[in-house]
C-alpha cells in the first residue's frame, strides 16, 4: 500500500507540534516578529517580503489551519489532523497489543 506525501508528513513530529496548541502559538507569534520586521523596513524589498510572509504563520496559527498539509494532499484544518493523528495512535497500539 502507497504512503499518502500528506500521511507521510502528519505522522512526524514536526507535524504533531505544528498542530498542537503550542504550535499554533509558536506559529501565531513567528507570525507577528515577521510583520514587525516588515513594518520596520517597510521601505525595502526585504521588508515588504517579510510584511507579505507574516500573513501565512498568522492565518495558520490563529485559525487553527495547516498549509503543508493542505499543499502536500491532507486536510487543511489542524482539528481534522489531530483527529486523524489520535485515530493512527489508536490503531498502532491495537496493532502492537494483538502482536
């Protein structure tokens, strides 16, 4: 059976702390240091670059959403992606308690 490039991904760790609270507030909070820097040198190409990126952390980790997963084929909301992640969990462990 084909691993899904999405599966794949939501599985890790990274992935688990993306969509985990403290994720989503690291997320929120990269966001803003992002549009900071870009409010300070909004007159350079740097900056406005930096204005325009801090929209991505801020929408992801203030509506609870998840661009890798979406971009790679997976669900777009962390609470879908959480849900799946505990259902895997679930499913390993019946896995190893029947072995």
């Amino acid at each position: 059976m084909r691993v899904r490039a999405a599966d794949a991904f939501n599985h890790t760790r990274f992935s688990r702390f993306l969509n985990s609270g403290a994720g989503r507030a690291f997320r929120f909070v990269a966001g803003l240091g992002f549009l900071a820097i870009g409010l300070r040198f909004h007159r350079r190409a740097s900056g406005i670059a930096a204005l325009v990126w801090s929209v991505f952390p801020l929408t992801a980790g203030g509506l609870d959403v998840c661009y890798i997963s979406a971009a790679l084929g997976g669900p777009f909301s962390g609470a879908k992606i959480r849900q799946a992640q505990q259902s895997w969990d679930g499913a390993g462990s019946r896995q190893r308690q029947t072995s």
